[in-house]
C-alpha cells in the first residue's frame, strides 16, 4: 500500500489531530511569551498540559499512518 493512499483515506483523523497539535502549540508559544504576566504555577501546568497533548496527537499520527501502512 502506498503511504499517499492511506493519507488520503484518513485524511479527515490526520486533520484532526494536526489540528488539535497546532492548538496547543500555539497555546504552548502564547503563554511562554506573556509569562510574566501569569502566575509561576499556571505557567507550568499549561505548559505540562500541551506539552502531554502535543506528544499524544504526535503519537495517534504516527499510530494511524504505520497501522494503515501495515495492514
């Protein structure tokens, strides 16, 4: 199976989840830059909390490319 098929045919989950990736890493660049205006303690749990989101969407992608390309 060729890899620009199977991104075709889920292109609506790999969408998805760019998405939702994008989201959080701007969330992520927009509290780092205006962190002097937040609290040290909400700084840090955003940042744990996108940076958790970014690396799971991260994950579903390559999860769904390799298990669309294996079987």
């Amino acid at each position: 199976m060729d890899l620009w098929f199977i991104i075709k045919e889920r292109y609506m989950l790999l969408s998805v989840l760019l998405i939702i990736t994008f989201v959080s890493l701007f969330l992520l660049l927009a509290i780092w830059k205006n962190r002097s205006e937040v609290p040290r303690s909400l700084t840090v749990i955003i940042t744990v909390i996108c940076m958790g989101i970014i690396i799971l969407s991260l994950l579903a992608l390559v999860f769904a490319i390799s298990f669309g390309y294996n079987t």
